[in-house]
C-alpha cells in the first residue's frame, strides 16, 4: 500500500485505493492524514465490502503496516504482510499506462490475494 497527496477543490487529502492482482480497482478512500488510524479505516472498508485477502503487498509506510496489524489484531485474523518497495509496482504501471489525466493521481494501492 502507498499513498500520494493530492489536491481536491483546493484541499490536499491523501488518496488509498485497493486493486487486485489482474490491476482492477477494488476500493479507494480519501483521507486528511496518513496515520494508523487512515490505515485501518481503509482496510475496514476494503474488507468489509470486498472480503479477508490471504496477504497484502504495502510498501515500507510504517503507519499503513501499524493499520493492518491492528485490523489483524481486532479481528483475531492473520493477512500477511508484504512490504516491500517493488511489489506493488505491477498495479501502478497498470494505472500509468491507462493514458488519462487521473491516472496521475492514483499511487496508493495494496494488492488484494484470494
């Protein structure tokens, strides 16, 4: 999971979205801060509407990793955790070559294993 700071009606808010591993989006949240509590919130909603994956690929965000282990913690449930700079590099190739304006703004992404 990643995360960018965007600019939305002259706020700047950070931008997560979920994909799974054929690129398609599952579930994307904005939020006014990037802390364990956006991290959690975001799984919730991702899991909540999509279903437990099996693990999830993050980069090295410390915040995003402390979201997951207290959803993991809460829920008495064990998604792996994946961090690792490149392993989430095959979603954001798939949106930058999607050739639109808003692909720009997409980089937050966790990917999603059945």
């Amino acid at each position: 999971m990643d995360e960018t700071y965007i600019k939305i009606k002259g706020q700047w808010k950070y931008l997560y979205r979920a994909v799974d591993k054929e690129g398609n989006t599952i579930d994307f949240l904005l939020t006014a801060k990037r802390d364990k509590k956006a991290a959690l919130r975001f799984f919730k909603k991702a899991i909540g509407a999509n279903g437990l994956p099996e693990k999830v690929n993050m980069d090295k965000s410390g915040a995003n990793k402390a979201g997951l282990e207290a959803y993991n913690e809460a829920n008495d449930v064990e998604i792996e955790i994946r961090q690792n700079k490149y392993l989430n590099n095959r979603s954001r190739v798939l949106v930058q070559n999607q050739n639109t304006k808003s692909a720009e703004l997409i980089f937050c992404f966790f990917y999603w294993h059945d």
